[in-house]
C-alpha cells in the first residue's frame, strides 16, 4: 500500500532516472478524483494507444472522448522515448479488472490469469500510454521501450517495489490486448535489471543549433560567434580551408569551407558556391552560441 507521489516527487522520481518529461498542459490538476479515489496505489500499468503521431496521441490522451473523458493516463510515451505528462490522480486508464490480480500485485508474486471484471483499477494504478498502433507491426523503437523500462522502474523505486509490480492492460483486464508487440515478461525483466543498479540520472537537455540567418548574414565585413562556430563545424566534417581560424569575420576561407560541404552533400555548380542555404545549414548543426 502506498500513497500516491505527489506531482513534484513524480516528475523528480521519472528525470532522476534519465527520461525527458514533457509538462503537457494543466497535468498537475488534470484527473478524475470528483469519480472516486485515486490510491492507495499498488503498481504501474502499462497501454499502448491505437493511435499514431506524438502531439494528437497527447491531445486525445488529455482530453480524451465523448465516451471516455480525460486523462487516460499519466503519463505518454512517445516514440523517440519522451514522456509527455497528461494527468495526476484518477485517470480513466485501467477500468475494471481481476481482484486475483490485484492481489498478485499487492504481494509480488506471479500473476494469475484475468477472467473477472470486478475491481476499480483506476484507483490503484499509476498508467502509462505508450504510442503504438497496437496492430502486431507498428515498430516498438528501442528509445521507446527503454523509457517504458525507465518509467515504470522510477516509480517502482520511489515506492520500494519491485518488477512484478508493472502489469500490462492484458493481464488486468479480460478481453485487452494491450501492449502488443513485446511481452510484459521481458518488459519487467528489463525493470528488475534496472532496479538492481542506480538510476541513471537526469537527461541531458536535447541540443540546439543555430536557425538559419538567411544568405544575406553571410557577406564581406560581418563578423559574428555564429561564423566561429559554423567554422568549427566545417572543420569537424573534414570541409575547412582555414590556413589560420576559424574566426569571427566572414571570408573566402569560409566561403570556401561551405562550398566544400556543399559539394560533400551532392550539390554543384551554382548549388555548391560556397553561400548558407537553409537545407545545407540545418544539416550542418551549427551549435548554438
């Protein structure tokens, strides 16, 4: 038995082990606790959405349908791994489900067949939707699955709990199917290895680069960190005629530094003369300066 964590100890306890979270709109507030009670609680349950694209899957998972009213879950896995936070306390993710189950869960021991309907899962469970068509093709990407395994064991961890705390809809529900693509099994497998060492720590924020200045940025007299830094980024992918630099002002060394790259991305004659286009630009990455 467990109190719910608070909305501060959940983002913590998800960053503290290496996952990017999103804030998705009014999260903090956003549930269900005018239907009933959420906690205590006893593990984490894990979807997959029957959708595709990561802001729409959000959206519908915040809002949720006429039939079925936001938030669906906690938590949204996307693809590229990210946690998009949709929902704190009671969220219409688990339904009805096996009390045998429950129990199971409730003591970490091996799961029994689901074949009642007869407990409130959304009081007990925190309930992540992972986005995935559901459809036995739709790729699980390994980012995906590697935040699933780091989601439900930062919760397991803040709690004291272990693997067998992680169920998926299919073994709580009769009729689900859901997550389809890997098995629970491997997946608290994968929980159990990761509870046994530290967590990872928080993410690395996501790099930025430079936007594209436009042409007209690179002419004779200009002087700018951003020319330094693009210097050093043509150097890095083998492109740089600099006898001395790179430097600040823009030359005939920068230009034809570019058109090197140019060249090296399969442009020529007028396409290769040495002058930023967007395409050639967001393909360098310039670093942000």
């Amino acid at each position: 038995m467990a109190t719910p964590l608070s909305a501060d100890k959940l983002l913590r306890a998800l960053r503290d082990e290496g996952l990017r979270v999103v804030e998705h709109r009014s999260w903090r507030t956003h549930n269900r606790n005018h239907k009933g009670a959420w906690g205590p609680v006893y593990g984490v349950m894990i979807h997959h959405t029957v959708t595709s694209g990561t802001q729409s899957s959000v959206d519908l998972c915040y809002d949720g349908h006429s039939s079925l009213p936001g938030p669906l879950c906690h938590g949204v896995i996307a693809k590229d791994g990210t946690v998009h936070m949709v929902g704190h306390g009671r969220a219409n993710h688990a339904g009805l489900g096996d009390d045998d189950v429950l129990r199971a869960v409730i003591n970490e021991t091996a799961l029994p067949a689901d074949n009642e309907a007869n407990t409130d899962g959304n009081r007990s469970f925190y309930g992540f939707e992972c986005i995935n068509l559901g459809n036995g093709k739709d790729p699980w990407p390994a980012a995906q699955l590697l935040a699933i395994e780091r989601a439900a064991a930062a919760i397991c961890r803040a709690h004291g709990w272990n693997q067998r705390s992680v169920i998926g809809h299919k073994e709580w529900q009769p009729g689900k199917i859901d997550p389809r693509g890997f098995t629970m099994g491997s997946m608290r497998t994968r929980v159990r290895t990761r509870l046994a060492g530290k967590p990872d720590g928080p993410a690395k924020p996501p790099a930025t680069y430079e936007p594209f200045p436009g042409a007209a940025f690179f002419r004779a007299g200009r002087r700018s960190a951003v020319i330094t830094a693009m210097g050093k980024r043509l150097v890095a992918e083998g492109c740089g005629k600099y006898e001395v630099g790179p430097g600040p002002a823009w030359s005939e060394a920068d230009r034809a530094s570019y058109a090197a790259w140019q060249r090296k991305l399969g442009y020529s004659g007028s396409g290769a003369d040495g002058v930023p286009g967007r395409t050639s630009w967001d393909k360098l990455k310039v670093p942000n300066v």
